[in-house]
C-alpha cells in the first residue's frame, strides 16, 4: 500500500522502493567509513574533506568531473598486502587502476607489478619499474608484446595458449632468450561474481582447462622445451571475492595437477600463483575480508593440500589489484540537473545528472555494479530522497549510482562524491560522445598532484585526421 508523505511525494515510499539493502539513513550527510580511504572525512560543515584538502578547493583547482586519489591510503593497502602475504610474491595488477605514479607507489611498498598488455608494460618501464618485478599476462599476446618482455626481461610470462607456446619457442630462439613461464589454468571453479569477471568455469576464453588435459600437456610442452623455463602453475578464479572459500577447491584441484606432473617428471615446480580478484566494499552490503584474514586462510588450505599429497609447499604469489586501488579515490562531480521522477504505487525518484558518467565508470552499466554516494559540498538537514545519479551521455543506461539516498533538498552546483572509484573507473574510462576523461589526481599532506591530466578537446581533435 501506498502512503502520501505529509513532506510531499518525494518521501512516499522510499523505502520500499530502494533494493532490500539499502537502509534508510538516520543522518543522510554520514559516512561508512569502509566505503572511504582512510584520511576522508566530513568537516563541520558537512564538507567532504581527504588530506587536508576540502573537494571544493580540489575541484576549484582541477575541475570536475575527477578521480581523487588519497597516496597514504593506497601505499598502505600496498604494505598490507606485503605483511599479511609474508614469504609470498604479491604482485599488484596493474589493470586496476595504473600510471606512473602508482607503478612507483607500489614497487616502493615491496610489491611486483602484474600486466597484461604492450602499453601497461611501457607504463610500468616507463615509471622506472624493474623489469624482473613485473609479470605479464593476457589471453591474445602480440608478437611485438612478447618480443618486448623477451627483450626488457620481464620476470614472468603467464602463458596462456598453444599459440603463444608457438610464438615463444620461436621468438626466444631468435633473441637467445630463456623466458620464465607460468601457465594459467581453468580450474572449474565459478567465482560468486558477474558472468564477465569470472574467469574459472571452463566456456570462457581464459587458461587451459585442467580437466580437459590441456593444462598438463601445456606444461609437458615447456617442460620438454630446452629454450623455455617453467617455473609453476597460476590460477585465478574471478573478481570482487569476499572470502577464501572459492580458493579452496581451485586450489586443491591445481595443487593436484602440480603434484601429477611432479609424479610424471620428478620435478616439483616451484611456483604457485593463486591470482587476485580480492574484493572492496561498495555500498554497505559488501563485506570484504582483510589481506590478513585471507592469508590465513589461504596458508591453511595450501598447508593441508600439500600435506595430503605429499608435496612441498611451492613459493606463492598472488595478485590484488581493486582491493588496493579502489578504496583509494573516490570520482567527485558537480550536479547539473535534478529531476523528481514518480514511481509505481505512489514513491518517487531524484534523477541527480552530473558532469561525467558511463565514459568514466562503465561498470554500473556494464556488470550492474553498485556504487555508494554522498553529498560532498556541504550539510543538509533535508530528509532522504532515494536518488540515482546519472551521467550526461545519450544512454539510457547511463547511470552511475543505481540507488542511494541522498539530501531531498540535493541542487545544480552541488558536489557528489562517488567511493570505490579508483579500480577499473579510469581504466576502463572511454571517449563515448566524445567526452574527454577526466583527470586522476593524488592528494596527500594538503597538497594535489597530477597523475594524469585532464583531456581537452584538442587531445580528441589531434586523433582525428580524416
């Protein structure tokens, strides 16, 4: 049943239209602090406010629309995954978010750096980054990409089918190289995650599949070759994981592939990669675990797996990347327009349209991700209004925030701060309607650093010579 709101239609029935985990706020200016990087807080004003700097000084100097990236916080996710991960190869994946800066950032707090094409493996040299630190990975590897690691030296390569095999053989012969290998294998196992970042069950174009055979003839293969060295195995079963409980089985099916072809050949490679995909929370429905609780975990499986089949423990890595990079930064916009949209059976929504949109986080659209948000610019002591913030492209799929409450009282020329936003928002970021990306700034100690600067319209114009 439907109850008119005696503030109006704006507050009839928030709740019942929100999604069961939204709750409705006491106070809607309060932050989660799990959705924020650690020097982010709000003001007495009820402004947004990250190392010393408020987002209306930030947005005074940059612009909007921004991604705002807090220094201190991702070179402190960085040293906890070091610590908790002790005696383990923790190599950040650089596809979460990556540029200069951070590939120095996290080199610096102990870390490797994981790529997956041509252009991350320049960024990474680029930044100074020693190439022995640096893995490469990627489903459909260029001749020229894997001459380049051939040459630099790269540290590892995660093969990834036979015609990469192929094209290693020869190219090593040609350079008089002996490349380090890893293979990556399917392991059967499904991530609790999207179709698209679940990257284990066997119909999707990742690895070899162990239990149609053609992980171990992929190994057999390197192992017999004398130009190529095989180090170990790597699995990774898909992103935005909350727990250890997927690794388990993954774990112990390719720990029993390591063991047949230690069997077979008496060798016992001596690496094992388990991948990333560590989860961040979002909104307040996500809970993820800590690097510590999950190198606990994962310790005891492999622990007991290993016993069981009589094998040494191999050295281990793994390789989180949103976890360290997302929690980091948040994307900060100006509100351009407010719309009052009624809904069925009497509720109604705020359509709250900013200065970005899908071009620089297509994942609300892409995956159906959900995203947190808050008014940044100042205090409201107007009730909640459920809101979904949406972009200036000419989709109507163009959303950024599915649901939130937001201030009712919420108007053009507003800030709106958008958490979670440092993995795969500017990674993933486009020119759709030619709109140029935004900037991604760092913050620490009271001062803003570019990291990578906002694009103009005469970067778009200079691309196109027709």
């Amino acid at each position: 049943m439907s109850h008119t709101h005696v503030a109006g239609s704006i507050h009839a029935d928030v709740a019942s239209a929100a999604p069961a985990w939204l709750r409705l706020p006491d106070d809607v200016n309060t932050l989660l602090p799990e959705l924020w990087s650690k020097n982010v807080a709000k003001d007495g004003n009820g402004e947004l406010t990250i190392g010393g700097l408020t987002v209306s000084q930030i947005a005074d100097e940059v612009g909007t629309a921004a991604y705002v990236l807090d220094e201190d916080d991702l070179r402190q996710r960085a040293r906890d995954y070091a610590s908790a991960f002790d005696g383990w190869g923790v190599y950040y994946a650089g596809k979460s978010l990556l540029c200069k800066a951070v590939a120095r950032w996290v080199t610096e707090e102990g870390l490797g750096l994981d790529v997956c094409t041509g252009g991350e493996l320049a960024v990474a040299l680029a930044a100074g980054v020693d190439p022995a630190r640096i893995g490469l990975h990627g489903n459909n590897k260029s001749v020229e990409e894997i001459t380049r690691a051939l040459e630099v030296g790269v540290g590892r390569i995660i093969v990834d089918s036979d015609d990469e095999i192929t094209r290693l053989i020869e190219l090593s012969e040609q350079l008089d190289k002996h490349p380090r290998l890893m293979v990556r294998v399917t392991t059967g196992v499904e991530a609790h995650t999207h179709e698209y970042i679940s990257t284990a069950h066997e119909d999707q174009k990742f690895g070899f599949s162990i239990a149609g055979g053609q992980a171990a003839a992929a190994l057999r293969r390197i192992h017999d070759h004398p130009r190529l060295q095989l180090v170990g195995i790597h699995s990774h079963i898909g992103s935005q994981i909350f727990d250890a409980d997927g690794f388990e089985v993954a774990t112990r099916r390719t720990l029993r592939l390591h063991a047949a072809f230690a069997e077979e050949t008496g060798v016992e490679l001596p690496e094992l990669d388990l991948g990333g995909g560590f989860g961040i929370a979002y909104t307040s429905q996500d809970t993820p675990s800590t690097p510590q609780q999950l190198a606990e975990a994962l310790n005891k499986i492999i622990a007991a797996e290993c016993a069981t089949l009589g094998v040494a423990v191999p050295h281990l890595s793994i390789e989180p990347g949103r976890s360290i990079s997302g929690p980091s930064a948040f994307a900060l916009y100006t509100v351009g327009t407010v719309k009052q949209v009624l809904l069925d059976g009497g509720a109604s929504r705020l359509y709250v349209a900013v200065d970005g949109g899908m071009s620089d986080n297509i994942r609300t659209a892409l995956y159906a991700a959900e995203y947190s948000a808050t008014l940044a610019s100042r205090r409201s002591d107007a009730g909640p209004a459920l809101s979904r913030v949406v972009g200036k492209h000419c989709e109507g799929g163009d959303i950024l925030v599915r649901d939130e409450f937001l201030p009712s009282d919420i108007r053009p020329g507003d800030l709106i701060a958008v958490p979670g936003a440092g993995a795969y928002s500017r990674s993933m970021a486009s020119n759709y309607n030619h709109v140029p990306r935004p900037p991604m700034v760092s913050v620490r100690d009271g001062r803003i650093s570019t990291l990578i600067r906002r694009e103009s319209i005469d970067d778009l114009l200079a691309l196109d010579v027709g």
